[in-house]
C-alpha cells in the first residue's frame, strides 16, 4: 500500500485544546509521507482567518486560534478538508552539512549505544554519519531537530536517568530518531558527539539553521571510538 493511501484510509483526529487551539492528529508511527502531508496542511492553515498560529509537530498540526472570534465547528472541517486534499507533498528542503566530533568527552554515552546495538563503536560512528536525515518538527528549544532516517540498528533507548545539563551542540539517539542540542539544557537523550555549528540565533533570519524538511548529513570532524 502505498504512503497516501495509508494516511487516506486511516483519516486524522481532529480535537479542540482548551478554547484557543485545534489539534489535527494521526497515529504513530512517524513517517516521511505523514510530515510532508503536515507540512502543506500547514502552509494551508497560514492563510486561514483568526489562526493566530500554526505549530507542526510529529505527526500532529495544531492551530493556535482566536478564541473569541473563530468557528471551531467551520475551522475543524476546514482542517479536516485540508489534510485529505494536501497528500505527501515533495520534499523541497536544502542540504546540510554538519561536522561532528564523535565519541570521547563529545559522546560519553557512545559506549552504551555500542553496547546495546551490539555494533563496535566505530562502527556506530560510521553509520550514523552514512545516514541522511530529514527534519520532521522543530520543538522541545528553539532550533532542536526532531529528525527521521535513524538506521534501524542505531534505534537506542533514552537514558533511564536524564543527565541535568546537556553541552550545546551535543548530538544524540533518543529511541528511532537522532537529533542536536542547540543549547545547554537537560536531557536524556544518548550522546554520541558534538557539533559546534550553532543551530540557534536570534540575531538571524530565521534564527533556527535547520528547517522541516531539510537534509541533514552529518561528517566525522573526530573520532574518539
């Protein structure tokens, strides 16, 4: 089957959050097709009268509204119709290149991620930086990737006890996706590098480097295996 005839058969949930949003939601898992079917339903909903703003995430579109003024009952249809018109939409991100520095005081947990995938750790490395990854969503901090394209045999858990200060730039696995710190914060995602690209500034348009969408691909700068 293909990917649009799965989402058309298995059609979105749409709901209300409180009185000022609606959340259109599919079912897990996350998948290429879905997020580029979000992405243009997105687009779509920009345009729409008393949207105040429009937030993708994994799987879900939500639609930050006036709510004084908007018809949820008309907006909801209007989402609803939006998604079974939009269908996977091509993929028209840029290229990135990312130089990381893998293993040793960069990634304390590329052990672990050895240990558990059963692969040597050099052998993580070069997978990791083989893959080519597309941007689903932006979200926990500003400029934080939530990526797709993870190998199957790199899919490792998050730690069981999230580390309380996470280095900016740090590059991690958390379950089937792999993603980049932008700034100092916690978290329990599996380190295995670092990058210093910055992935966030406020004095740049946009102030996030990376994109929905966009191709990321990351090369070994160091390796500590």
């Amino acid at each position: 089957m293909s990917p649009s005839k799965s989402l058309t058969s298995s059609p979105p949930r749409i709901y209300t959050l409180g009185d000022s949003a609606l959340v259109c939601e599919l079912p897990p898992p996350a998948t290429l097709a879905c997020q580029q079917r979000v992405w243009t339903t997105a687009q779509a909903a920009r345009d729409w009268p008393h949207v105040l703003e429009v937030v993708p995430g994994m799987n879900n579109l939500t639609l930050v509204i006036d709510p004084f003024a908007a018809d949820r009952e008309a907006l909801a249809e209007r989402l609803r119709t939006a998604w079974e018109a939009a269908g996977a939409a091509p993929t028209e991100g840029r290229d990135i290149e990312i130089p990381v520095c893998y293993g040793g005081q960069y990634g304390p947990d590329l052990k672990a991620v050895a240990a558990h995938t059963g692969l040597a750790a050099n052998e993580v490395i070069q997978r990791h930086a083989q893959g080519e990854y597309i941007v689903f969503f932006l979200g926990f901090q500003p400029g934080f990737a939530y990526m797709g394209g993870l190998e199957t045999a790199l899919h490792t858990p998050r730690r069981s006890e999230p580390r309380v200060e996470v280095p900016a730039g740090s590059v991690g696995i958390g379950g089937a996706q792999t993603g980049i710190y932008p700034a100092v914060s916690p978290g329990g995602w599996q380190l295995i590098g670092r990058t210093d690209v910055p992935l966030f500034d406020p004095t740049r348009t946009p102030p996030t480097l990376l994109q929905p969408g966009d191709r990321v691909h990351f090369t070994i700068a160091e390796s500590h295996a």
